[in-house]
C-alpha cells in the first residue's frame, strides 16, 4: 500500500466544480440578458465560460477515474497482504467497498496486533532465557530439565544442556534431602515440598538454591511424575551470611563496649536494654520501664535539677519524626549503682519510620564524668578562645621547684590589635590571636609555657634557659614568622609585635620579680617602636629610671587631656 495515498482531495474536485459551473452560468445568462447593450463583437464572450467549464468537467472525470484505479489497486494489494479470512470479514462488517478511512483504520489495527502479538512472543522468549530457574520432571520413565540463557550467561562453567536428571548436580546432602522428599510425595500425592540446600555446578563453584516441587498423577498413563523449579538464591544467601556476620561483629562491639545501649519498639511501647551486663554494671539496672510517659526506675536515677527536657528529648516521638536525621543529644548527672552522681551523655536516634511515624528508636548512654572532671580543669587553666594559659597556671610552673633551670619572663604584645578589630572584625581580630599563640607554641624553647595576661598581651615563661636555649633565638623566630602576614577567610592581615624580655633568673626565683622587669622594658619598647612594625627590648639596670620617666610623662599628657 502507497504510503502517500489518499482520496481526500475528491469531495475538493466536486465543490470545485460547482463553483466553477455557477460562476460560467452566471457569466453566460448576463450576457444574454444584456445582449442589446453589448456590441455585436462581445457576443463570443458568452461561449468563452462554456467551453472552460466543459474542460474543467472533462479534467476532473480523468483525475477521479486514475485516482479511483489507484484506490483498487492499492485495496487489491490489501487483499494480497493480509490473510483472507480477515479480508472477506472486513468486507461483510462494512456491506460494501469501504471508504479509504475505514481501510486506514482497518490496516492500523491489525498492524498494531501483529507488532503486538509479536512484542509478547519477544518478552516471553526473553523471560524464559533470562529466567533463574531451572524448570525440571521427574518419572519412571524420563528425565527433563528446561532453563534459560541466565545459568549459561551468569555461571559459563557448566553446560547444564548435557544434564538430564536435576539429582546428578545436587551436593550430596541436597540431594539425599530431594530423594527423601521425592519419597514423601509419592506416599501423599498432591502435595508440594521447598528444599534449601546446594547445587554443583563444578568441582569448584558451589551455589546456593532452593529446590520447590511437586508430585501429581498423569490421569491417562497412570504415570506418576514430580516436577519443579531450581531458583538461584546464590546472591540473596551471600547476602544473609553478610548481615549474620555483622550481628555477631555488633554483638561483639556491644559487650566490647562501656557504654550503655538502647532500643525502643514505639509500637509496643518496649524498651529493650542491647547489652544489659553494661548497664547493670553502671545503673545496676537493666531496664527501664515506662509509667506515665517517664521511664522508671530510670528516671528516679536522674539528678533533679537535670529532669527537665528529659522526656521531651528522648521520648517525645512526634518531635523525633520531625527531624528524623538528627541525632538527639543531652547530658545530665544520675546515680549509679553506688549511688554516687555520675556525668552521662545520652544520644538517641530514629532508625524506623512508617507513614510519617516513628517505630524504632535506638540510643546510648556513656558516662563522661572524668571528661568533664578534664574539662573543669581546663576551663580553670586555659584560655577558652586561644588555648594558651591563664597567669595563674603560668605562675605556677614558673615557681615549680621540680624545674632547677635558669629562667626568665618574655612579653609579646600585637602592634596595633586594636586597628585590627575596626578594620577587619572582631571575628578576625580574635583568628589573629589564637595565630599569635600557635607561632609562640611552635618557637618556644626547652621547658616554657605560654599564657595569655590580657586580650592582646602574651607571656612566655623559660624555665630552662641556657646557651642552646636563650630568650634571644627565641624572639629572633617569633618575629621572623610574623614578617610575613596572616591571611584568613580571604583577607590579608599584616600582624607585628613588641617583644620584651627580663633578665635571667637562677632557679627558685619569684615570678612577679621577672614579670616586674618584663614589663618595664615592655614600656619603653612600646614607646619607642614605630606604628605597626615589629620590635624588641631587654631589660637592663638603666631601663628603670627610663621606664619611671615615661610613665610620669604619660601621667603629664593624661592629666592635661582630662582639663
């Protein structure tokens, strides 16, 4: 059938030629109306629109006979390219020849059941060849075994084509299991069998299947056959012992672990302890038991001033399934079994949801008291934003008499922090001090602690000063790492300091003496140092009365200032 067939144009031809008929008629009857106003030489006009109307008409008959000739013969090629019977079914359904629509629709429908049908023959000839199971029959008299390209295609080893009977590739356990079921079915007849176990595709591959079948009686031969399906469970077992072998690796974590673990079946509204001996050990308890929303004897274990928030963190589902991803997070002092308070951090986390609900939470409790007791004293010998010393703790290592070293007090100050506060932030200003104390950290010599005085004052104190280890190749490096500036969240910093340093003390001497001279020679570094450079005082005998000066001149321009 021409693709580019079509009698549509037709009905165009006809209206066309009416109009054409009209407007000759029209022309022709005017002329003759008005023939005594017209000259005598005009009157051929009226034969003009006859003629090209009987043209016109003459054309268009030609135009529909071809086309009528290629209409039966396109419907003749129809008849030759579809089976008859469908044909002659057509033709009686419609009572006559059909228009071209009918033949259209009539070709595309069956077309479009063939492609069809053909699809379906496709999927089922691919399913069969991709299928993991082996289809299989058992009798007296044959053996059948049916299976697809996937065994080839996934296990290359074995031609299973050569194998008749399913029982000749069954480990030998398996194959004793099948025996005996294959008994069973034939003492109670109609009924069926699964069978985990083993199939030998080589002497060295080795797969795990399961083997389902049945056993039913052929009415007409009296023959009684079994027959079935192997399915490949190789990947699916592999995947089991995976998850077997990380129960027993968290199992052994758990009993492993000093921290308490938790799961909650929300449901069932149970608490269930994962590693009780832990617990008991800590708590010594067990279990928690809900009463009223609160866990108990639990939560009569909680420090009362800790109870608040408790329940609403832990318990409190609905706020859980909000923020499923999150982890909860809480810590607060409870008894443990020799009824001393304990600090605990307890997490807890949602691992099952179901319609927007949570099912299943797990958590943990660990005791972090001796954290706490490390962070306590941190809290009161570090500086929190720089982690350098309070002077309290500096003092004290000063005057440690377990240190028989010379010793000597050394003070660094940043040239300008207060332009860098208004200029950058205080947010810089602050990265540029904890920058300050890791350099002072990294070029300290021998035994020396670093520790902060004030917001932008540090002290260094030596307690093991000698020829190898002197406070001035310690000052000579830190102002060399500050010659090159810091750059942080995109900007640039240029940092400088005032170094200033006491004289030498032998071992046993008092801080505050060498602090004193410290920071004299501090002043006057100060006072004379250029804005925003970097620069260095030692003390000596004459610095005093210099310092003295400056500071009484200082006092002089203050009280002017104040007037």
């Amino acid at each position: 059938m021409k693709r580019n067939f079509n009698l549509r144009p037709l009905p165009a031809y006809i209206i066309m030629s009416v109009f054409v008929a009209l407007v000759c008629g029209s022309t022709v009857l005017m002329l003759i109306l008005r023939r005594d106003e017209l000259d005598e030489e005009f009157m051929w006009l009226a034969i003009l629109p006859a003629a090209l109307f009987l043209l016109w008409t003459v054309l268009t008959a030609m135009v529909y006979i071809r086309t009528r000739k290629r209409y039966d013969a396109v419907f003749r090629q129809i008849l030759d390219t579809f089976p008859r019977e469908d044909v002659e079914a057509f033709l009686e359904y419609t009572e006559r020849l059909p228009e071209p629509e009918e033949i259209s629709r009539w070709v595309c429908g069956k077309l479009d059941s063939y492609e069809r049908a053909k699809f379906n023959n496709m999927v089922a000839i691919a399913s069969t060849a991709m299928s993991r199971d082996i289809f299989w029959r058992v009798s007296e008299k044959n053996m059948r075994l049916d299976f697809g390209e996937y065994w080839e295609n996934t296990y290359g080893e074995i031609d299973l084509g050569k194998t008749k009977d399913i029982r000749h590739i069954l480990s030998s356990f398996t194959r004793a299991e099948f025996n005996s079921a294959l008994k069973r079915m034939d003492e109670d007849k109609g009924s069926s069998f699964s069978i985990f176990g083993k199939m030998r595709l080589s002497s060295e591959k080795v797969i795990s299947v399961l083997i389902q079948g049945k056993c039913i009686k052929n009415p007409a031969t009296e023959e009684m056959v079994c027959m079935g399906t192997v399915s490949d469970i190789d990947a699916e077992s592999r995947l089991s012992d995976r998850l077997k072998a990380e129960n027993l690796k968290s199992r052994f974590m758990l009993d492993a672990s000093s921290d308490a673990f938790y799961e909650v079946n929300v449901g069932e509204n149970k608490l269930t302890s994962l590693n009780p001996k832990v617990a008991e050990s800590i708590f010594g308890i067990t279990d928690m038991q809900d009463f009223d929303g609160e866990r108990r004897p639990y939560w009569e274990l909680i420090h009362p001033d800790d109870r608040e928030g408790f329940v609403d963190r832990f318990f409190n589902y609905d706020h859980m399934a909000i923020m499923p991803d999150q982890k909860m997070q809480y810590e607060y002092r409870i008894k443990n079994r020799d009824g001393e308070y304990i600090w605990v951090e307890h997490q807890a986390q949602v691992i099952g949801l179901e319609d927007g609900r949570v099912t299943r939470v797990i958590g943990r409790i660990s005791d972090i008291t001796t954290q706490k007791r490390i962070a306590l004293k941190q809290r009161t010998n570090i500086d929190a934003l720089t982690g350098a010393m309070l002077r309290t703790s500096v003092i004290r290592a000063y005057e440690n008499r377990i240190y028989d070293g010379d010793r000597c007090v050394v003070l660094v100050n940043i040239n300008g922090f207060r332009y860098i506060n208004n200029q950058y932030g205080y947010e810089m200003g602050d990265t540029v001090l904890r920058h300050v104390v890791t350099v002072l950290w990294e070029k300290q010599q021998g035994r020396c602690v670093v520790g902060r005085l004030d917001s932008d004052t540090f002290v260094i104190a030596m307690m093991e000063v000698n020829e190898k280890h002197t406070p001035q190749k310690m000052i000579g490096k830190i102002i060399d790492s500050f010659e090159k500036p810091l750059t942080a969240e995109g900007k640039v910093v240029n940092i400088a300091v005032c170094v200033s340093c006491s004289k030498v003390f032998n071992a046993g001497s008092s801080f505050d003496e060498a602090y004193e001279q410290a920071e004299l020679a501090m002043k006057v570094c100060k006072h004379n140092s250029k804005a925003y450079t970097n620069s260095f005082k030692e003390y000596t005998d004459g610095l005093r009365e210099q310092a003295e000066a400056l500071q009484t001149q200082t006092e002089g321009l203050q009280e002017q200032l104040n007037r």
